[in-house]
C-alpha cells in the first residue's frame, strides 16, 4: 500500500502591527426595512458561504 503524508498546518509568527487587532466593517447591506446584514473583516470562509447561502437561497 501506498503510505500517505500527514497534512500538518504550520502558523508563523507575524508582527502585531500587520493587521488592527478589532475588526471593522467591512460592508452592511439592507436585507429589509427591519432587517440589515454586516459583514465585518476577519470573518472565516465557511461562514460567510453559509451566510450569503441562507440570505440568497432562491439564487442559483
């Protein structure tokens, strides 16, 4: 059999100042008139696919 690799995820150390330490807005948009969605930065991948799958979900 063949042997397979281990997938290791590796972080490296980045200075502090690269990037503002509280995340900040980065769109809102009006869903309706008592409804608004802000997305701010930093959000991880998959919850932004399932957000933006649950608000548009007759879109194909």
């Amino acid at each position: 059999m063949t042997k397979l690799q281990d997938v290791v995820q590796i972080k490296l150390d980045q200075p502090k100042s690269s990037k503002p330490t509280t995340p900040t807005k980065a769109f809102q948009m009006r869903l309706s008139e008592n409804k608004s969605l802000v997305v701010y930065n930093y959000v991880n991948g998959y919850i932004l696919d399932a957000l933006l799958k649950a608000v548009f979900n007759d879109v194909n």
